[in-house]
C-alpha cells in the first residue's frame, strides 16, 4: 500500500508534496513471559517477578505496542514487570502492535 502522490515533482521552489511511503502491517506480534531473568513462564507463582516483553519485528509506520493482563491496559511500552498474585491465576497476558495498515495479537495464559 502507498501512501502520498505517486508522482513527486519540484516547480522550481517547491515540492508538490510528501514523499511517498510503502505502508506495511506489523509483523506478528511477539510476546515473552519471563520469571527471574531468563526462564520463560510456564507456571506463576505469587511473588515470582514477571517480566513481560511485546514487540513486532518489522512495520511501516513503526507499530505501536499495547499490553493487557487480563482486559486492562497495562502500557504502551515495549516491556512490563509485575509481581505475580493469587489474582493473576487464569489471566490472559496479551501483546497488542498496530499501525494504519494493520494489527496483530499475541496472547500467553498465566497459570
């Protein structure tokens, strides 16, 4: 997808506009649960620090990022620690990227 005029020409003192882009969708969203550093999550336990990281490799305008434990929106930054709870059990973590062009979802249940 192209976003712009597909010509581009100078009157002599201007630009007839901007320079066009080739829109792309994010690349699958990726998402990491990690305990203690470096084990990914498998089983949570209350207390255990989580770390949670989302990213999209690849996207044209750069994707944004969302994360949601559960149905609430945590952050729009790219990672997001917590300390596990009895209330996390069963929760849903999810990684979120989009941009004009498309979205793409990665989830992880906590057990």
């Amino acid at each position: 997808l192209m976003e712009g005029s597909s010509m581009l020409y100078c009157d002599g003192s201007n630009w007839n506009g901007t320079v066009p882009s080739c829109l792309v969708a994010p690349s699958r969203a990726e998402l990491q649960v990690i305990l203690s550093g470096s084990q990914t999550a498998t089983f949570v336990q209350p207390g255990d620090p989580v770390l949670v990281t989302c990213q999209a490799s690849s996207g044209n305008p750069v994707p944004q990022l969302e994360i949601y434990i559960g149905e609430e929106y945590v952050t729009n930054s790219s990672s997001f620690s917590f300390e596990a709870s009895v209330e996390d059990n069963g929760k849903e973590i999810k990684c979120v990227t989009h941009n004009k062009v498309g979205r793409s979802e990665a989830t992880h249940s906590l057990k």
